[in-house]
C-alpha cells in the first residue's frame, strides 16, 4: 500500500470513529449504509438549487466552486443571505455606520455572485449575530423551499461555532420537518469549521472564480485575512483525498439522515 494510499485510509478511519463517538450506534450504521463513505465528485446533479448563507460572504467561502458548477450546467440557483451583514466589523459602529456597511455588504454579494453567475438572490436582512430560529423565520424558510422545490440544498452545519451559523441551520433543520414532501439532497458546507466530508466536489475550473468572487468581499478581508485560509482548505481537501488541485468538502444526506443527526445534536435535544 502506497503512502498516499495509507494516510487517506488513515484519515477517513479516524473522522468515522469521531463521528461514531458523536452519534449512537443505530445513527452511525445507518449512515455507513446509506453510503457515508467519501466520494469525489467532478459533476453534479442538475436541478434547482437552492444556497442559505448566514451572511454576504458564506455562500462563496463554503461552496462558491460548486455554485460556479451549477452555473454552467445551466441550473437555477438561488441564493438567500438571511442577516444584513452588520456585524461584519472589528470596531463598534454607529447607527448610520451600520447602514452603509449594510448596503456595502449586498453590494459585495451581487458582484461576488456576478463572477460565479448567480444573479438570483435575496436579502433577508435580519440584523447580523442576532438571528434566532424563531417560528417567523422557520415559515419563512419552509414556505421558500416549498416554492423554490430545490433537488439541492447548500446549508451551513449545525455543528458550525458562529451562532448565525448554528441558527440558520437550526431553522432550516425545523422547515424541513414541516416539509413533508421534500425528496431533495442537503449539502452541509464548511465555514468557520471542518465538516466530516462524505463529497469532495472538485473545482480545479472553477477556483479562479472563487477566489475573484471571495476578493470582491474587501469590507471582510480588512477583518480578517480568510482568502489564503479557504484556498489552503480547498487545496488540503484535494491533495489529501486526491481529488484535483482544488475540492470543496460536504456532508451530503438526504432529508431523513440530516434530521436524524439534528435530533440527536444538541439542538434536537
């Protein structure tokens, strides 16, 4: 067995285990069966898709290259940025600041979404790092799912740290049940953590216009310096499961294994 062989082994042995020590036994075996393991993607499905992204920089950072995928197969995609952005600053700002960097930040999004091709967004406007996964927000997203009938769903993990993060999810997770009728896929991206990845979606073609798409985001880079850290990830997701130069990491389920592991998260609890 090969180096590379042995450490990829290694690695997908190590995050099942973790995973196992998350989740009951019953949970963990049922997503071994229903096809937990890795796999590398270079295409998608096609079909509607639909992209929730806490806020005006998350949709590019966690699947921006998949995105970018949907576009030229020439699928719909839709993207809805659920707080207004406000929070994005390391220094306190007054009313009338908050409002400029709102509309500075939309502003980013509809250049960054131009170079990946998606055109199709809304801003929800909720005020950034206060979103709460109230019933007015979870009918508001089961009835745009029931309208939009995505075959796709790209959503942060509820396991994410950034409480926008973990409530988008929490929201999301509780439309769904409300949806009963829902045959589509889940992505779960990764953001501010790692997800345990069962798709690896390459994007060798595509990275250029990530990475143009995350530099339109110049309100957020003064913050912080994440462009080399989401090129090193997707260039880490790759090289370690070689999938290309470039790979974007998910955890795919379908909407009975993605509610069963929310039940037993600390959300569901």
């Amino acid at each position: 067995m090969s180096i590379r062989k042995f450490l990829k082994l290694k690695s997908a042995l190590v995050s099942l285990n973790n995973f196992r020590k998350f989740v009951s036994c019953e949970v963990f075996w049922s997503a071994v069966k229903n096809d937990f393991k890795s796999q590398i993607l270079h295409n998608l499905p096609s079909g509607n898709v639909l992209v929730l992204a806490p806020h005006q920089d998350d949709d590019i950072i966690g699947c921006g290259g998949a995105i970018c995928k949907h576009k030229k197969s020439k699928d719909r995609v839709r993207i809805i940025f659920l707080t207004d952005g406000s929070g994005g600053s390391e220094i306190r700002l007054t009313p009338s600041e908050r409002k400029k960097l709102i509309a500075r930040r939309e502003k980013e999004a509809r250049q960054a979404a131009e170079i990946i091709g998606a055109k199709d967004l809304e801003f929800w406007r909720y005020r950034d790092n206060e979103l709460i996964s109230s019933e007015a927000l979870i009918r508001l997203l089961s009835n745009s799912i029931a309208r939009l009938s995505p075959q796709i769903i790209y959503a942060p993990s509820f396991l994410d740290p950034h409480p926008d993060h973990r409530e988008t999810a929490k929201a999301f997770a509780l439309a769904l049940k409300e949806l009963k009728d829902f045959k589509g896929r889940i992505f779960s991206y990764e953001t501010w953590l790692p997800v345990y990845a069962n798709r690896l979606i390459v994007i060798d073609d595509e990275m250029r216009e990530k990475i143009e798409a995350l530099k339109k985001h110049k309100s957020q880079l003064k913050c912080r310096e994440y462009l080399e850290g989401i090129v090193g990830l997707n260039r880490y997701r790759a090289g370690i499961f070689g999938a290309g130069k470039y790979a974007e990491g998910f955890f795919e389920a379908d909407k009975k294994l993605y509610l069963k592991l929310f039940e037993i998260s600390e959300f569901g609890k």
